[in-house]
C-alpha cells in the first residue's frame, strides 16, 4: 500500500525539476523542434546587438557579452524552471558590472559572477525563489525606470561622440556634468549614425513589427558608414578582432583578498539576478499561460552564472524583451533557449570579423531605446494618479537608484511598500457594536455585557489601537463577549493583547468570552496563554449570550 506521505517529497523534487523534462515527457515532436528553431534564430537574431552593446556599456569587450549569451543562455534554457524563459546579459546589470569593473577590473568581475552563481544555488536549495514575489511593484517599476535613466546616462558619450580627457565618473550627476563639459568634442557623423540607427528601428517597428529590427538598422548604418567613410569608432578600432570562439574553461583566481573585494558584488549581482530573472519568468507567465517553478529557476541562473565566468562570461539573467520574443515567435519550449545560444554561437564562428566594421554609436542607439522602454510611462502614471502611497515608494526607488546605489533603492523601497501596507491593514482592523438578540427581561444584557466584534486581521500593526478600546470597553462591563468571525488570522502580538485583557477581565471579578475563532486564530492565542481557563470559546454570539443568560453573573 503507498505510503500517504509519498505525494510531499515528489512536488519537493518537482519544484526543482527543468522544464526541459517537462517538455519532453508531455511529447515533443518535429513540429515543436521546427517551431523551436525558428524561436530560437529570432532571439539570436534580437541578442546578437545587445549582448555586445551591454558587455561594451558594461565596460568589457563586446565578446564576453557574445561568451555570456552563449554559455549561460544554453544553461538557463536546459535547467531552468520556465519553458520561455531566455538567459543572457540584462541591460539592468550595466550599473553593478561598469562599477565592478572600475573597482576591481575584469578579473574581479569574473570572480564575483562565479561566486553570485554559488548564492543564486543557495537560494534556490532554500526554497528562497517563491519569495521574491512579494517585492512591491511600484518597487519594481521604479527601479526598472531607474536603471533605464541610468543606461541612457552611459550611452550619451557614444550617441553624441564626445571625446573626455579621462573617465566617466561614476554618479550620474557627476558623470552628466563631465560630459556637459566636453560638449564641444560632438562628432555629427557619430550623432547622425546613432540617430539613423534609432529612426530604423521605429520605423521598421511601426510597418514590420514582426521583423528584427534592432539587428536590421545595425547591419544598414554600418554598411552605410562603411561605404561612405564616416569617422565613427566602430567596435574594431577599440576593441579589436572579435575570437571566433569561447576561451577555455579557467576557474577565477582566488584568494582572501580577491574573495573579499568580489563578495559584495557577488551579493548585489545575486539580488538583482534573482528578481530580474523572476520577473521575465512572470511576464513569460502572463503572455503564455504556463506557470514556471521559481526554485528551479534561481538553481539555473546559478549554474548559469558560475559556467558563464569559467568562460570569461559575465552576469547571466533571464531577459524580459528576449523572453517576450521568444513566447511571441511560437516557442513550444526550453529548446528554442538552447538554440538561441547556439546560433549565437555560429555567429561567432562564421561572422565575428564583420561585427568589427559596428559603429558603437549604432549600439548605443539600441540601448538608448532599450532605456527608453524601460521607463513604463503607463504604469507611472497610473500609480501616482491612484495611490499616494505607490507614488511614494515608486519616486523612493527611482530616486536612490538613479541618485546612490541600485540594492539601496531595492531595500528602501521593499522596507517603505511594507510598512505603507502595514499602515493600510492596520486601518482596515475595526472594533464595533454589532446588533445583538433579544434577551430574556429578567437579564439586563447591557447592564451586565458588552459585546463587541473585531472585523479584519488583527496584528501587530492594529493591536495598539485596538488594545487600547478593548481595555476602556473592558473596564465598564463584567462580562466581555468579542467576536472573532470576520478576523482571518491574528499574529502574537494581537494574542497577547487578547491574554493581557482576559488577565485584567478576570481581576475585576469579569469574564471574557470569544467567539468565531477559527483554527488558526484558536491556535495563536492558545499559544499565547488563551485557553478555557482565561476566557469561555464559543462558536457564536448567541451562544456566548445564551451561556451567560443561563448563569446570570452575580450582583
């Protein structure tokens, strides 16, 4: 006979399960592996410009964007616990990678991928990956427009081809006011190819939307900017030949010292990775009706992570506007993830030399309308005009974001969404007189009872307010019936407000009397000293009243 507990430890294993397996137990023929080749050559084609242009806004070489797209977008597709879900470099680490960058260089920067891999495990074991849906969404809207603000900040010196004496300082205040200086260095041919390039893109968007347009304006302005000789940067001149393939796998150096300057990164990038890839998991979600396994997801983005640094990659998460590709070009499932690497990867093999003649004003174009559609005007604006408190936390994000750090504005404006919903709760707890029936004329109900009900969750944040009514209600009677049948749970500190009132009842010779709990409320104040020995539980009001009719209290 099957043990009944049999059931928990097969849904534990499938929470971790890919959905590559998934897949391919429901049945997987030629039509799906034909459709999934298909999806997979459309993301490609929609990856190629942007792993390069976010490895160079980054500040590393436009092929480890190619190295990231590769190696980590095969692992989050094999392992992952979405069917849609596309891994690769993510515009939003372009802030956390350029300053990892610039503090402990690229090796660095190796290490600390490599070891967010191991967190990104960590929190998958944990079972940490059904919790990052609880961050607020005018968290998350904030900070996406935070980093859109920010990556367009990165690309002003390439849109406009200015050229600085040192470095892009770092805050974005500063960072605007070098540029304002070198104002007079703009090269127009660079301006013109940036702005052609973003004219492209929107105009084969408004009559060929189903075309790739990012990589078609690409290829279009540097065959122009080829054969008319303009003098832009192109990728060849400051970077070089791209390699036709991954390096070998090596493990990043390590040591005490490389571990602590590389942990804090490693920490942020982990944050960050785990909710992006999350959310471009629920945005899959939402556009094909499938559900995907958080958990399984952060233990993928994990393995991603730490293979992509092996082979001289970088952060790896899952990409909203790839994984939007991906469900809209007909995937059937992970394989068209797994292609779309591949491609990425013949790409590297047959075409690296041509990526050379890419003017960077051209990426920067792409990013700039990345940034852009970042920015979700729609959702801002109907969170200001329909709650202050959103509003809020939305211009908190935003503003620590863009103005100081990017896991600061994240924990800010999870801290503030709480306590605004902790205050909204509070408010919705109520302590009112309910009509109550008719009593017997020899029992004077309300010289002798007071009945009250408690509507909505009584916790912490409302106990205060309620302890202090239900202590002067509970002064002016003998017996105290409070209802709990519209209280859907209690936490310890309403219980113990409950204790300390049936303590003080029973010194005045009075009695307090529940009724309505249901399970879980019995349990919490059962644990917190209530049982029969402090307060009569009964299932309703009149059932409490008839009890206390029965034996009138004594005078």
């Amino acid at each position: 006979m099957p043990n009944a507990a049999s059931p928990k430890p097969r849904h534990s294993r499938v929470q971790f399960e890919p959905k590559l397996l998934t897949v391919l137990r429901e049945g997987y023929g030629l039509a799906d592996l034909r459709a999934d080749m298909i999806a997979g050559l459309t993301v490609a084609i929609v990856a190629l410009p942007l792993s390069m242009a976010i490895a160079i806004a980054s500040g590393v070489g436009p092929e480890r964007g190619l190295f990231t797209a590769i190696i980590g977008g095969f692992l989050v597709s094999a392992l992952g616990g979405s069917r849609f879900q596309i891994g690769g470099p993510a515009g939003a680490f372009i802030v956390l990678v350029s300053a990892c960058v610039a503090d402990i260089g690229v090796d660095g920067l190796i290490l600390a991928t490599f070891l967010s891999g191991f967190l990104l495990l960590g929190m998958g074991l944990l079972r940490l990956g059904s919790y990052i849906k609880f961050i607020p969404y005018p968290v998350t809207v904030g900070f996406t427009a935070g980093i859109g603000v920010i990556i367009f900040s990165s690309q002003i010196k390439d849109l406009l081809g200015l050229h600085l004496t040192g470095s892009e300082t770092g805050p974005i205040l500063e960072k605007l006011a070098t540029l304002w200086q070198a104002r007079d260095t703009l090269t127009p041919a660079a301006l013109s190819v940036a702005v052609a390039t973003v004219v492209l893109i929107l105009g084969l968007r408004a009559v060929r939307p189903r075309w790739p347009g990012m990589l078609i304006a690409v290829v279009i302005v540097s065959a122009a900017a080829v054969l008319i000789g303009l003098p832009v940067e192109t990728i060849y001149s400051r970077f070089g030949d791209l390699p036709r393939l991954p390096p070998w796998p090596a493990l990043p150096v390590l040591s005490l010292a490389t571990l602590g300057a590389a942990l804090p990164y490693a920490l942020s990038f982990t944050l960050l990775g785990a909710i992006e890839s999350l959310l471009s998991a629920v945005v899959a979600d939402g556009m094909s009706g499938h559900r995907h396994r958080p958990n399984a997801e952060l233990l993928a983005q994990g393995v991603a992570n730490s293979a992509a640094a092996i082979f001289g990659g970088f952060c790896v998460t899952g990409t909203i506007a790839r994984t939007a590709t991906n469900v809209r070009a007909g995937s059937r499932g992970p394989l068209s993830g797994m292609f779309h690497a591949i491609f990425v990867l013949a790409f590297l093999l047959i075409a690296a030399p041509l990526a050379g003649y890419i003017p960077l004003a051209a990426l920067a174009g792409v990013l700039a309308l990345v940034a852009w559609n970042m920015i979700e005007r729609a959702e801002i604006a109907a969170l200001v005009r329909t709650s202050p408190g959103d509003a809020l936390v939305l211009a908190v994000t935003f503003g620590l974001v863009v103005l100081r750090d990017l896991t600061e504005g994240i924990v800010v404006g999870f801290a503030l969404g709480g306590l605004i919903f902790i205050k909204r709760m509070s408010e919705n707890a109520k302590l009112e007189a309910p009509n109550t029936p008719q009593m017997d004329d020899n029992f004077t109900l309300q010289d002798q009872v007071v009945v009250y009900r408690i509507r909505g969750a009584f916790f912490f944040g409302a106990a205060a307010r309620v302890a202090s009514a239900l202590d002067d209600i509970g002064a002016t009677c003998r017996h105290f019936v409070l209802d709990f049948d519209e209280v859907p749970f209690v936490d310890s500190t309403a219980a113990h407000v409950i204790e300390s009132l049936a303590r003080k009842m029973a010194r005045r010779d009075g009695r307090l009397y529940l009724t309505g709990t249901n399970t879980q409320v019995r349990q919490m104040l059962n644990a917190q000293g209530v049982d029969p020995q402090t307060v009569d539980f009964y299932t309703t009001i009149t059932t409490a009243l008839n009890a206390i009719a029965a034996h009138p209290p004594k005078p």
